[in-house]
C-alpha cells in the first residue's frame, strides 16, 4: 500500500531536485510533469499526463492549470511508513499552492484526556472553569443552585447517622431488612 503525495513547484529546476532527492532516498514511482513547450496544449491534454503518474483524474484537471501557467508537478508514491519522509524532501524545495485544498487537521485521540480529546478540547486553557463557559453556567452562584439544597437536604452533617427525610434511615444494623420486614428466613434447609 501506497500514499500518494503531490506537490506543484514554481520552476522545472526545483521539481527536478525534489525528484532527484526523491530517488536518492528510495523512492522509486515519482513521476514528475513540467509546463508545455507550447501555448495551445489543451488542459485535457496536461490532465491526461499528470493521470499517468496514478493521479485521480478530478485532481489531474486542477493541477492542469497550474501546470498550463508554468508551474511543475511532482508526484511520488510513498510505501507505507515513507509518506512523512517524502512530504519532508517535497516541501524542501520550496513548493507553491496547487489549487486544490490542503488536508484537514488530523486529530490525534489522547488516552490521558479522552474526555478533552472527544470533545476538540485542549488539555491546558487559560481559562478556570471551561465547562462553564461551555453549557453557559456561572462559575459562583448564590441562592438554591445545588441538588441537595434543592430537594431540602444539607450540604454537610456532623457525621453522625441522621434518619432519612423520608422515614428510613440511611443505615441499619440489620443484615437482612427485606427478609426481615417479610418474614422470611435468610437461609433455608433443604434434604
């Protein structure tokens, strides 16, 4: 498997050193296409050379016009493993815009921050409170903002075991409250 790495350079000067260097590392299916000798090549022409390098057509057709205005083309298939090498040695030469849009930013997953990395969030901010700023709440309310001054319940005890506001208390010392409240045994012998 192969990447294919493209890139259009102002001069055939510079596209030849791009390939050579190309070469000189490895790299054997570099294919490079330079401006027409003359003015009344069709671009149809110049997009059918530029596909003979493996280049996908629709593409072929917008490096054809920067090849028709002079410019140079350079395409290099990349083994597996290869491709950042290449792009390295290509942009050394001082490439130009090719007209097509450039590659979205790859998002990298981090498993230190999974919860910053699904959301597109960066790990450090300048900011001391982002989710606030994220759902639109204020970072310091007065009044019944919580859950338990909501419902009635305090937000700190005294530590001892209160009973519950509902009738019940939140522990018990019996081991079993719901065998016990129906009356069963908590284990039965079987012969």
């Amino acid at each position: 498997m192969s990447t294919e790495i493209t890139r259009m350079f102002a001069n055939a000067a510079s596209a030849a050193k791009a390939a050579d260097e190309l070469r000189e590392e490895g790299f054997n299916d570099v294919f490079v296409v330079n401006p027409p000798s003359g003015s009344d090549v069709p671009l149809s022409a110049i997009a059918a050379q530029i596909a003979q390098g493996h280049v996908h057509l629709p593409e072929a057709r917008v490096y054809a016009q920067g090849v028709a205005a002079g410019h140079s083309l350079v395409t290099v298939h990349a083994p597996f493993g290869t491709g950042k090498v290449a792009e390295v040695i290509l942009e050394s030469h001082g490439t130009v815009g090719s007209g097509l849009p450039g590659a979205p930013a790859v998002h990298l997953w981090d498993e230190a921050a999974p919860l910053s990395s699904a959301m597109f969030m960066p790990v450090l901010l300048d900011d001391a409170a982002p989710m606030s700023k994220v759902m639109g709440l204020p970072t310091v309310t007065s009044g019944n903002c919580s859950v338990s001054e909501t419902i009635g319940l305090p937000l700190l005890t005294d530590g001892e075991t209160p009973d519950g506001r509902w009738g019940f208390k939140f522990l018990s010392n019996n081991p079993s409250p719901l065998s016990s409240a129906l009356g069963l045994p908590l284990l039965s012998k079987r012969q």
